[in-house]
C-alpha cells in the first residue's frame, strides 16, 4: 500500500477559517487575543489527518516578502488587500501550535506555498506517494495527476465540509486535464492575484479555446481559424501578456530547498506543549477532543471522584433523593428539549451535591411532571441554595407544573457573560477548562451541530449521564471562582441585584407569552398581497414588461439597461439592486420607490404575515419568545423564535402587524410604558455636560434645544427640518456617528454633516471632553464600561487596523451609554415584576422591546398599574437628570403604543 503525503497550503487554510468564524463577534480570549483563524485552522487540520492518516505532512506559508512573479510583472498582486491585522496577529499562534504538534512549516524566500506544495508533490509521486493537497485555492487544480488529489475544505456555521477533486472529477468540472488550466489562465488571466490575461476573454471563452486547441501555442498556431474578429483581434494583440500570465500562474515545481521526504513523516504531538499552547488560547474544545490531559500530566483539580446514582423510576426518585434539609447548596443541570418556551420537555436532570450526582432520567418509569412535583420541596426552599447554568430554562420548565424556584444564588452562564460578553457561547467545559484546569466532555459536542445534531431524548444512555454528571459538578465548582472574579471587576451587585433576579422575570414572560389572533394575521395578509400585486403592476407598466421583481440579475438589467439609470455599483454577480443604491437612485425614476416599497410588503408578508402564524403555539394560541439574557456586548435583552423585538414600527404597514397582538383574555388589555430619550438622558448624566443637564431639568425639548444652541436661533424660530438635524445629530453622538455617516442620513454633503457634528461639540463641551476620555480610557485598561459596572473588552482601539481601530471608538462611545441604558431598563423590570407580585395583583409584565415595557392588566387594575409601573421604572436609577416615561393604553398592541 502506497504511503501519503499530505501538503497543506497554511495561508489559504488560515485565511478560509477566519472568514468563516468572523461573522458576528470574533473568537478571542478573555484578554483580547483573536483566535477564530487558530482554531477554524486546527479543526480542518485535525479532520483531515483524521480522515487521510498521512504519513508524511508539512504545511506551507507564503512569505511577506515579494517573489519572482513579482519581478516578472510589477503588477502581480498589486491590489491585493494586506492581511487583516486581526488574522496577522493569528499567524505566530499557528505555528506555535504546529510546532507543538510536530508538523513542519516551510517557507522559502522568493517563492509561494503554492510553489513549495508543487516541488513537494511532484517529489511524492516521484517517491511512490500518494498526494494530498489541503488548500482553499483552485490555483492548486493544475497539480493534480493520477496520485495527487486535491482538498478543499469549506467551513459553515462551525461544520467542515470537504470536496475532493481528482483528475476525473476536473475532466468533469472543465472538460480539459487538470495540467491545461494553466493555459485557461494564461487567456482569462485572474483578477484575485492582478494576473492581466487576454482582455474581454472569460473563463467560458478561455475553456472553449483549449478544449478545441489543446494548449496556448496551439492556439496561436490555430489563430486564423478564429471566426469572431474581435476574439482574434484580442488574442493578437495581448499574445506576450497571455504567456507572461500563463507562467505567472505557473506552480513551481522544482524548488531544490525543501527538504527530503524523511524530514516530513508524521510524529506524535507533544501533548504537554500542545496543551499549554490551547489553554493560552483557551481551547477547551479541542483540548478534551484531542485528549491532551493524561493521568500523570493532569493537574489534581482534574482528578474528581464522582459517585453518580442513577434513577429512572418514581420509586428510586423516592428512595434515592434526600430531604430538603439534608441539602445545603445543589447545582442543577437541566438537559431540555424544546419547540418554545412552553413546550418544552425535561429529558434529563443533574443534580449536584458535593460530591454526589443524582442522575434522573424521564421516561416510561418516571415521568416529567413527578419530577417536578415529587421535589417540589427542594425546588421552592429558599434554604436550599441553587446554582444552575442557564438555569432560566429549568425556571419555565417548572412554570408548567405550577412549581417556583426558590434559592437561586447563582448562573454559571450568565456570571461568564459578564466577565466576557464577546463570547458567542458559554459551554460549561470551556468555563471548566478556563477555571478549574479540568477537561470535561462537552454537553455540545455530544449533541453535535447540523445534520449530525441529536436531541437529549436521542442521546439518553451512560454517555449522556457520565457526560451531564460532570457538567453539573462543573458548574458546582465554578461558583466560588467565577465569583472571585466578579468581585475583582466590582461586578456582584450587577450580577446580585440586576441579572439574577431578571432570569425569574425572563423565565416569566417567555413561559405566559403573547397572545397573537390568527385571524387578524390572515386578514393583514391578505391586505398585503393586494396591496404587492397593485405594486407588480405599476412596476411592468413603468418597465414596459413583465420581469421576476424579486431577481436582482433580471432587475438590474431592467433598470439600468433598459430604464438607463446609472449604474451605483457592481457585485461578482452583476449591477448592485441592493437597498443602499435603490435609496441613491429614487431621484431618477418614478419605479425606485415602488420597488422600495415591493420589497418591504414582500419581507413583512413572508416574515410576520406568514412567518408568525407557524410559531403560534397550538396548546395556547399565542407565540412564547426566548428573551436572551447573554447575547449582546451591550447588555441588551435580546428576542429570538421569533424577534419580537423586530417588529417594524417605522412605517404604518409595519405598525399595523401590532394589532394582531392582543391580551390573553376579553377582560383585559395593555399598559405600554416607554422611557422617553432615556440614552440622552444617560449622556447628560455620564458627560455632566451643563447644557444637555439644564435642558432636560427644565423639561425642554432636547432636540429644539439642540437646534437652538447648534444652529444659533431661538428657539421658537427652530423649523422641523432644524430639529430634525438636531435629533440627528443627537442620537448620532450617542452612536460615535461620522460626519459621512451623518451626511448620509441626512442626505447634505460631508462638509455641512463635518460642521454639525463640530458645532454640537462645541456647545457641549461636556459631550466632547467625555468623547475625549472614554476612548483614552478604553485603549489604557482595555475595556469600558457603564455605570452599573457592565464591561465590554475593546481589542479593537489597540489595532493597527484603522478601520478596526474606527470600530473601537464607536464601540467606547457608545458601549457606556447604551449599555447604562440596558442596565437601566433591567432594573425597572426587576421592579415592576417584583411591585406587581407584593401588591398581589392579576397583571403581568410580558414584553421588553428595547426602552419599552408591556404590561398585561385588567381594568379594575389600571390605574394602580399604571401608577406603579411608572413609578417604578422611574425610579430604576438617581441620574442628575430626571427619568421620564411615557404611559398609554389599549386593547392591543397597536392600540396601546
């Protein structure tokens, strides 16, 4: 059996993978190191050596320094971007961790991977080897013979996946051998490395040349049989630029200085340096999948002696489980499966005390309800102290049964949240790994992602128990030390006081809902396709035809082929019919704003219109929304399945979706109460600004007042155009808002926007001066925060990246009043929760969107409501400037605000 050889081009893998994990918040440290590119990259190596088993492997890197192509054309890769300085800081982190693993890393002056990958291959095969290249180039089809093959991996929502590509499989793509896509390029040249080619000739032409004459010369050799004039007027005049490209594209394949094969067999990782490389990137993960802790290397921590008891009947939930009284502190891990927030299913439970796990399976034996009935006496002890990790979850699961949770001292996740707000996720092996040195298996991986996921009812069995059992003595665990570090930020009143009680009131409002009629959906449906087909018809009257709207290809020919409209922008797939150039082109023609207009009711149908009616619950008629506690860097509460706090409210199609939202019963209705400006009231109080503090004393109209000071007129001679400028540069400040951005939403050149943003600078000093500091403050200690000691990391202001640096300063601007904003609303819902439940009222709080509160009440409740939730909320925090909150009422949503 042959021996394997596989090359691995580092650039293209490294690059690939921090694209793919770049979307959202970027994987870093807890100390602001970026790690996303390291981690993509050790994940496609590990699945592909796992896949392949190579017995000779190095990885290739191209060099920063220019090579021979480049002195060939003085043009080559000329416009080619420099790497981003978030993936060059990545490049020593992943050779540390290929050092440590024991594979080689090449690089040779004057040449490119490509070119080191070429002279390896060609001396494998030469040495009976079989061939494969990992790369995320198709530059690298041209090596591909009978025993080398090519890998390209791809990675979606953290999932690899691979094609490989063989000499048949290129016969099939291209019609040709892999060795003649050189000459492919040599006539279509490539606009990714400024390869020129033969102008006007594209892959399909270039594909149809050589399928017909072979190779370029041929060609040439052939060139007056060419029929199309200017084809062959082209290939005459660029035939030296077509060969130059032609070698330019060329893989060098004889490079002398890479080593013998020997030098690259494949060795074991040295666990112990791998393992401190990935705990300085703090990649739990892959430290428990590539089982880098051995017995004798494990620090004690690791070594936990766990007595689990297994029960799976009523009976044995009656003998096992002690009595409250014998419990002093438990952790709970709940492993659920759920369609909402209501229909949720206990599929499992881990309950943690000392160094006992009490693992209950639900099931034919044991149903769910006793569980929750059965140690109801546990569960609403408030001696018995809880610690849970994503405990909001189990809270809503206990809300079926009619079961409160009392004693809950702390959150494993959302303490991380906390201490690190970038995270995407907060696995609890990872928070195992970073604090207790101790590698557990995680509870998602065990379940898998994508078409390879498994729910908890799938997985019952030893694993899944072994696997929760330690989860749950995790998070046991991780309490006294997540503390620790809560205490050392000045944290635990936010967490104590703010976002522990929350999770009763989250729990709460996701397990009650909103109710939603079916009905009044159906009927703004319909409303809506009546209103898109009048629209489709004015939109082929204008065109002159029929056309399919929704395609941006048939579109953009429309308008700017047809209508002759100017041409905003190109994308890789044609002119640019995105909603930036429909915005620059309403001017020219009367169809811009009925296409604008199209494409709303189109997104409002599909997403509410049709898309609520599929998340209604069937049991209670009304749609039960995860509020997300730890998703935002800002500290907002977030809504998914689905986004209530999405639902349009600009324009009056997108209002009226809100008057399908309606209480849950006839004799009740809503009580809406909204702070009014309150991150400008924030800003007064964080800048002390004088101004911005006198004005809203004084109960002025923040944004005349602005108008009046800026602009220089009294304030009676302020226009609405005037204020409408002032309120967009107020809100804009908040926002770390450019002059170009201001320009663009105003619609006046950059120069006036310029004058604006300086002249509001200069009337509040106070603004300025707090602009100044904050972003010296964020790039001296790293991070920012609000007045409730809310943090959010800012690797970004020490970048050498300006457009990431920008980032940074918007994000210091803002992250303190948004995020004080966030707080804020936090604990005026903690208040009006806690308020409604003492006075012992029916009312309920059910929504939170954004400075905005809904409350469910009846009509011999309002008044007291009304007061009370207005107290509340206005009293959430002792600024300099009053709170102030606006009170409505209605018998829907609509109504309502």
């Amino acid at each position: 059996m042959s021996s394997k050889l596989m090359l691995i081009d580092g650039n293209s893998i490294l690059n690939r993978g921090f694209y793919a994990l770049s979307k959202g918040s970027m994987l870093t440290t807890s100390t602001g190191l970026y790690t996303n590119a390291v981690f993509a990259f050790v994940n496609i190596l590990n699945k592909h050596i796992e896949e392949f088993m190579p017995d000779y492997i190095a990885v290739a890197f191209d060099m920063k320094a220019k090579t021979i192509r480049h002195d060939m054309y003085e043009g080559y890769k000329a416009r080619r971007k420099g790497m981003p300085d978030e993936l060059a800081v990545q490049l020593p982190l992943v050779r540390e961790v290929l050092a440590a693993m024991n594979i080689p890393a090449i690089e040779r002056e004057g040449y490119e991977a490509d070119d080191i990958i070429g002279s390896l291959a060609l001396k494998g095969e030469k040495e009976g080897c079989e061939v494969i290249v990992l790369t995320g180039d198709r530059d690298s089809f041209q090596l591909i013979s009978d025993k080398t093959i090519v890998v390209l991996p791809s990675t979606r929502a953290g999932k690899t996946e691979t094609r490989i590509y063989d000499k048949q499989a290129i016969i099939e793509q291209y019609g040709i051998f892999p060795e003649q896509l050189i000459d492919v390029k040599g006539l279509m040249g490539d606009s990714s490395d400024d390869i020129p080619g033969v102008p006007s000739v594209g892959e399909k032409t270039a594909l149809e040349l050589i399928k017909q004459y072979k190779t370029l010369e041929s060609v040439y050799e052939h060139i007056e049989e060419i029929k199309k004039p200017k084809l062959k007027a082209a290939l005459l005049e660029y035939r030296q630029q077509a060969l130059l490209s032609r070698e330019l594209g060329t893989i060098i394949r004889n490079l002398e200085c890479c080593g013998e094969l020997n030098d690259l067999k494949r060795k074991e990782l040295n666990k112990k340096e791998l393992l401190s490389v990935f705990r300085k990137l703090e990649f739990g993960s892959l430290i428990s999948r590539m089982n880098l802790l051995d017995e004798e290397e494990a620090p004690e921590e690791q070594a936990v002696d766990l007595k689990i008891i297994y029960i799976k009947t009523l009976a044995d939930l009656k003998k096992y489980i002690p009595s409250p009284v014998k419990f002093k502190t438990i952790a709970v891990l709940q492993l659920i499966d759920k369609e909402d927030s209501y229909s949720s299913h206990l599929e499992s439970l881990a309950i943690c005390d000392e160094n006992t796990v009490y693992y209950i399976e639900t099931g034919d034996g044991l149903d769910e309800e006793a569980v929750a009935i059965e140690l109801k006496d546990i569960w609403q002890n408030s001696e018995v102290q809880k610690i849970g990790h994503n405990i909001k979850e189990f809270i809503t699961w206990l809300h079926k049964y009619g079961v409160k949770l009392n004693g809950l001292v702390f959150d494993t996740m959302i303490s991380e949240y906390l201490i690190d707000p970038l995270r995407n996720a907060y696995p609890i092996a990872n928070l195992a790994q970073k604090y207790l040195n101790r590698t557990i298996q995680s509870l998602e991986e065990l379940q898998g992602k994508g078409k390879g996921y498994k729910s908890f009812a799938e997985l019952k069995g030893d694993q899944l128990a072994f696997c929760a059992a330690h989860n749950a003595k995790a998070i046991s665990d991780l309490w006294s030390m997540q503390e620790k570090v809560l205490s050392e930020n000045n944290q635990l009143e936010l967490f104590r006081d703010i976002e522990l009680p929350l999770v009763h009131v989250l729990a709460d409002m996701e397990f009650h809902g909103f109710k939603v009629d079916a009905e009044k959906l159906n009927e703004y449906g319909e409303t809506l396709s009546k209103r898109i087909t009048a629209l489709e018809k004015t939109i082929y009257m204008i065109a002159g035809e029929e056309f399919n709207i929704n395609s941006p290809k048939q579109l953009g020919v429309i308008l700017f082929e047809k209508l002759k409209l100017p041409v905003v922008k190109k994308t890789k797939s044609g002119y640019s019919t995105d909603a930036e150039v429909l915005a620059e082109l309403s001017p020219f023609n009367e169809i811009i704003p009925c296409i604008i207009e199209y494409r709303h009711l189109v997104k409002l149908k599909s997403t509410y219109a049709e898309g609520l009616k599929k998340v209604i619950n069937p049991v209670t008629g009304k749609i039960h929304s995860s509020f997300n506690q730890t998703v935002t860097a800002t500290g907002r509460i977030s809504s998914t399945e689905p986004n209530l706090q999405n639902i349009p409210i600009r324009l009056e199609m997108g209002r009226e979706i809100r008057k399908a939202f309606i209480p849950s019963s006839e004799d009740a209705l809503f009580v809406d109460a909204d702070y009014s400006q309150i991150e400008l009231r924030v800003l007064a109080h964080i800048t002390g600004d004088k101004e911005l503090i006198k004005a809203f004393v004084n109960g002025e109209d923040i944004h005349t007042a602005t108008a009046s000071l800026v602009f220089e007129t009294a304030p009676e001679n302020v226009t609405p155009e005037l204020r409408r400028r002032a309120k967009a540069v107020n809100f804009g400040i908040v926002y770390g808002i450019s002059d170009f951005g201001l320009s663009r939403d105003l619609g006046i050149p950059r120069k006036e926007a310029k004058k604006y943003i300086d002249g509001y600078l200069e009337k509040y000093a106070g603004v300025k001066k707090y602009m100044e500091q904050i972003v010296k403050t964020g790039r001296e200690q790293g991070y920012v925060e609000t007045l409730f000691h809310r943090r959010r990391q800012l690797p970004e202001l020490r970048s050498k990246n300006f457009n990431q640096r920008s980032f940074g300063k918007r994000i210091a601007l803002n992250t303190p009043i948004q995020g004080t904003a966030a707080d804020i609303i936090k604990i005026a819902m903690v208040k009006v929760y806690s308020a409604l439940k003492e006075s012992g009222l029916k009312s309920r709080l059910i929504l939170q969107v954004h400075d905005e509160l809904l409350v469910e009440t009846f009509v011999d409740e309002l008044d007291k409501v009304k007061e009370l939730v207005k107290k509340c909320m206005e009293e959430a925090a002792l600024l300099k400037v009053p709170l102030v909150v606006d009170v409505s009422t209605g018998y829907n949503w609509y109504e309502a605000k």
